[in-house]
C-alpha cells in the first residue's frame, strides 16, 4: 500500500485519429479507424505501405518555429501532449514550487527520424556536415529535456525506455515518485515517432506487421482469427499525476486516482511472450496487492492487443489465470484496433482512456473484431465493433514489450 494518494488532473494526446483527448476518445467510441496510407516517404518498395500515421501536425501550435526544429519528431509530440496536459491540469507551473515537479516521459526508440537524416547527410557530404544539434535531437531523454526546460521545473527528470512497456513504467514510477513523497506534480507519459523508413522497415524484416494494403482501417484486428499482425503508429500521451491533497487544495478536477502499479519480466525470449502468459499474469497480481483490491474490484482491462498472435493468445491466457471466472463477467477492448501500436507511447495513450472510460461511462470497442479467435476464449468479451455503456469503478491497462517486459496499472473512481 502507498503512502499518499495519487490523482490524474490533466491529460494530452497527439494520435493519428485526434490531437486532443477529447476527439481522440469520442472517435475510439465512434468505431473509427486512424490508420492510413503513410504519405511521408515512399512506401513503393516496401511490403507495408499504411501505419498511424500523425497527418498535418503543426508544432508551432505549441512552441515556436526555431525552438521546434531543435526537436526530432517524438519530441514534438511529447512536448505539443504535454502542453495540453498542463493546460487541461488548470495548474499554473510558474506558481508551484519547481523542485516539487518531476518529468518522466518514455520513449521506446526516441529519435530514429534524425539518426536516419544524419547519417544520410554523412553519406553525402561528410562527417563536418553533421547537424550539430544531432544528439540533443536523437537522444531517448529529449522529450523530457524539453518539457522540463518548457516549464521550468527542476524535480526528477529521467527517460524510460523499455519497448513497448515504456508508456506504463514511465508513469508507474511517476506515481511511485509522488506516493514515496519525493515529488507533488510528475509530467509523464510516453512518445514515439518511429514511423520512419528505418522504422517501417525493421518491422517489415521481423514480419511483425499486418500486410492488409488493400484495406489499411481494417488491419488492426486484436483478437480476431484472421489478424495478421499489428500495425506500427506514431503519437504521444501524457497525463498529470497530482498528489491528491494538493490537487483537492486547489480545487482540481480530478479524472481518476492511480490505485495500483507493476513491473515484471519473463525471461524468456527478446520478442515473443511466455505461451501461457505467466509473466503477464504475475504483473497483473502484483498490481491488484499494490492497489489493495481482490480481482472482483476491476470492471474494465485495457489490453495490450496488439493483434499479434502470440501476444492476444498469451494476454488472454494471462487474464483467466488472474481472473478466473471473473474473467467473463470483465469488459475487455483494445484501441490499437482504431489507432495501432504506438509502441512506447502506447500505455500513456492506453491510461489516458481508461481515465475517460471511467468518466464516460462508456467502453470504446475492439473494431474489425469480427471473428473471435477459439484460442483467447469465445467467453470473453472483448466489446466488438461497438462501443458499450457501462459504469467503470476500476480499470486496469496492461503493456507488455519486447524484452519480455510487463507493466501494468490500476486506476479507479474518486
């Protein structure tokens, strides 16, 4: 059990279906789907040619012009989520004691897009035309930097960098930063912009993704017997924890309190999880004792979902295992159905609708789950095609990554 209360009061997204939180959770619970034909580079010569793809973002809408070429892509989105965040939060940064206000944003690849245009400009002209903002823009820990530098703040600034995982270890170790008392605010989240040419193609090579070019919205299908794979996206999202006495202070709206947090790993193989999910399940437990709470509490599970084989059969196993007969009584949805995988961003994103999911009411559903896989139980209900009204005290959102990691947290009603 922690020590102090930890409450979410502001939250931001950049995604390929909306660039607010607001559009983002009203077009989740519409059905609808952002993945598209990439338009960056040229995808001819690829055996994918669709992703999440973030179109026609502006980062002068957030900082200016000069300040925004000095930042490699995630770091845009970091920076443009967290501004919605804090403003969303009602917080006056400027007014808080700065040493009581940390940043933790991870990142799962961080600055590939720059990595990529410099060793292209090294190819051609040499090592003297090298950008000399080359390192402040590829490195993982610039998202961070940079909201830091944003608003001033000199708590604890760190990356977390853990595949897919990332997202949900960077804001269960900001929620054990403001439990242990070491900080009163924590910016975090998660940020990815990994959908670049290297990006795409080290994906194609791995023959990770689905190749569904003649339908790109209909791809991304968790769960479902003929999925083929996940689809690679881009995008940020990050929250504001609060400690709850300081938020109810200043008379804060407040989405929902973080009740629980876990990390565990397989050990098993650097990308495939545990067949049986043990790992998974172990992360899930060691959640539900760190919030306090029996398995009966939790209403809703966010899913990983990636709409990979092994990962929907293993996650579905993994919930039996905790769960047990509770476990077809849960409303279950993954919204990589509607916006892919944002690999290190994913769990932020993923946190942020659970918050709204217990505001709303309401579950967003898996779309294109049209034929449910035997193999992750036909008991289940895992909200197809259409979103679901139902009263959601507690939710509980699952990340798991390459390098066997897992992570997962619990959030709940105030």
């Amino acid at each position: 059990m922690n020590e102090r209360r930890v409450v979410i009061t502001g939250l931001g997204c950049v995604t390929a279906l909306a660039e607010s939180v607001e559009g983002l959770f009203s077009a989740l619970c519409e059905g609808r789907s952002g993945i598209s034909r990439i338009e960056s580079f040229d995808t001819s010569a690829y055996t994918v040619h669709f992703g999440g793809e973030v179109k026609a973002f502006d980062v002068t809408k957030y900082i200016d012009q000069r300040e925004g070429k000095r930042m490699d892509r995630f770091a845009q989105f970091a920076v443009a989520a967290a501004s919605q965040a804090v403003s969303d939060s009602g917080l006056d940064l400027s007014k808080e004691d700065k040493f009581r206000i940390g940043v933790i944003v991870a990142t799962g690849i961080g600055g590939i897009k720059e990595i990529e245009d410099q060793h292209q400009r090294l190819l051609e002209k040499g090592p003297s035309k090298v950008s000399p903002f080359c390192v402040p823009r590829l490195m993982s820990n610039a998202a961070s930097g940079n909201v830091a530098i944003r608003y001033g703040v000199g708590g604890p600034n760190f990356c977390v960098s853990s595949a897919c995982a990332s997202g949900n270890h960077a804001i269960g170790e900001a929620f054990c930063n403001i439990a242990g008392g070491r900080s009163d605010i924590v910016i975090t989240g998660g940020s990815e912009a990994a959908l670049t040419r290297v990006g795409l193609a080290s994906f194609c090579a791995a023959r990770s993704l689905s190749t569904r070019n003649d339908d790109p919205p209909a791809a991304s299908r968790p769960f479902d017997r003929d999925r083929d794979g996940f689809v690679l996206s881009e995008g940020a999202g990050i929250l504001i924890l609060e400690e709850y006495e300081h938020a109810k202070k200043r008379g804060a709206r407040i989405y929902a309190e973080v009740l629980g947090y876990s990390a565990t790993d397989d050990g098993y193989h650097i990308t495939a999880p545990l067949p049986n999910g043990d790992g998974a399940a172990r992360a899930m437990k060691l959640a539900l004792a760190d919030a306090g709470i029996g398995p009966e509490r939790v209403d809703y599970i966010n899913a990983h979902g990636t709409g990979t084989e092994l990962n929907d059969v293993a996650e579905s196993a993994a919930i039996k295992s905790v769960f047990g007969k509770q476990a077809y009584k849960l409303l279950v949805s993954s919204t990589k159905s509607s916006i892919g995988h944002l690999l290190g961003a994913s769990g932020a994103v993923e946190l942020i609708v659970c918050a709204k999911v217990i505001t709303e009411s309401v579950i967003p559903p898996t779309i294109n789950l049209e034929n449910q896989d035997e193999r992750c139980d036909l008991k289940m209900d895992y909200v197809p095609l259409k979103a679901r009204e139902a009263k959601v005290n507690v939710a509980l959102s699952n990340s798991f990554g390459f390098g066997g990691h897992n992570a997962c947290l619990i959030i709940g009603k105030v």
